[in-house]
C-alpha cells in the first residue's frame, strides 16, 4: 500500500502543467476509493477481573487503541458549482481489523467498524491546472460496530482451569458523523482524475453501549473518479 502512494505521489509533477479548465462549473464526478483506515480512539474504561481465590474484583485501566488498521472503502458524486467549489455526496466504510491487548491474565480483543454517508464541500486551488490541491469538508450520519472478547493470555488459565472466550460486547449505534480532508486532484484524462485523498473523521457513538461517547479516525486513499459533462 505505502509503494503505492509514493509511486502516485512521484507521477504527480509530470501531471501539474496548465491546461485549459480541467476543472469546469456544470461537470459531475463519480468516484471509488481504496486505502487505509486507521483508528485513533483508546479504550480508557477500567477492566474488572475477578481475583482469585478470594472472588473480589479488582478494576485495572485498560488504556489501549482501538483496533488496528485496516481497509477504507468509498465512493464520491460531486457536482461543481464552480471550477473551484462542488458539492456531493460521499460514502465511506471502514473496515479496521481486531487489536489484542492483555491484561493480568486475560487477553482482550476488540474490534471496530463504521460506515459513513456524508453531504461534503470540496474547495479546490488552481482549478485551471492538471494538478489541483483541495480541502474537504462534511457531515451527515454513520454506524458505528463494536465486537470485544475476553481470552486468556498465553500460558493463563481462568479461575475455573478453562480457557474459553467470552464475547463482553457486540453492539452497534447510529449517530452523527463529519469529517475533514485534504489531498490533490490530478487529471489523467478530460475524463479520468486520480486523487490522493487524506481526511479525519469523528462519529458520535452510545456511551452507554461502548467505550466513549466518540470514535476517531484518520484515513489515505486513492481514489479514482470519470468527469460527466460538457467539458
């Protein structure tokens, strides 16, 4: 992934020369995106472990990330009002992978999920060149998933001798959602635009059900889109 955009971000300068009106008021744009996910959040709630063999529980903090980074999935439909400002539609799903932590002698898995769709304003600079730097903006809705298990740690046992899993969350919620970004539009073609796109996000979550009442996240992806329109 990591060669991909360097390879991509090496292509950019052959493609920043002048053109006529690359980017012009009345075009719509399709798009679909691929890249990393990676979440910010850390679980600061406290961990309660029965102690044995006197069966009191002790709270200790857990303090660990949540999740790993994972994949991003999007698609984009902007409309430009003007060569430098459109506005659209943009969906974004998140598929971030478990994170283990331990502990004592328990060993912690969780694992987060969300999905996005957001009304976004995108503001581009030099809209009359092939290479055009922008920053983006939206807000709307987003689920947001949550899976946790209880294991034991490498060579622990729990107090019964087993050595089972145990499923503590799996629960989900709806909530608002906006994000920022920033990146480059590059056109390959009059029609085709490669775009570098890196953006944070924040999803309003159930306090009740999870670790918090947010879930943050950074994302960087390419994204590939078709110009529709007179250009």
């Amino acid at each position: 992934m990591l060669n991909r955009f360097v390879r991509a971000l090496l292509l950019l300068p052959v493609l920043a020369g002048s053109a006529a009106a690359e980017s012009v008021a009345g075009t719509h744009l399709l798009a679909v995106r691929w890249g990393a996910a990676v979440p910010l959040t850390r679980d600061t709630n406290e961990v309660g472990i029965v102690d044995s063999p006197s069966g009191a529980t002790r709270y200790y903090p857990a303090d660990a990330k949540v999740g790993s980074p994972g994949f991003d999935f999007g698609a984009q439909y902007l409309y430009n009002l003007r060569p430098s400002f459109a506005l659209g539609l943009d969906f974004d799903y998140n598929a971030t992978q478990a994170r283990a932590y331990d502990v004592i002698s328990y060993r912690y898995d969780s694992r987060p999920r969300d999905l996005k769709l957001l009304a976004v304003g995108k503001y581009s600079w030099l809209p009359e060149y092939r290479l055009r730097p922008f920053a983006l903006a939206g807000a709307g809705f987003g689920r947001f998933w949550f899976k946790q298990t209880q294991g034991t740690a490498p060579g622990q046992v729990r107090p019964d001798g087993s050595t089972t899993t145990e499923t503590l969350m799996n629960n989900s919620s709806t909530g608002f959602a906006w994000a920022f970004g920033a990146g480059a539009d590059a056109d390959l073609t009059e029609r085709l635009v490669l775009t570098l796109d890196l953006r944070w996000s924040q999803l309003a979550i159930s306090r009740s059900r999870f670790f918090g009442d947010k879930y943050q996240g950074m994302n960087a992806s390419l994204q590939f889109g078709y110009r529709i329109g007179k250009i």
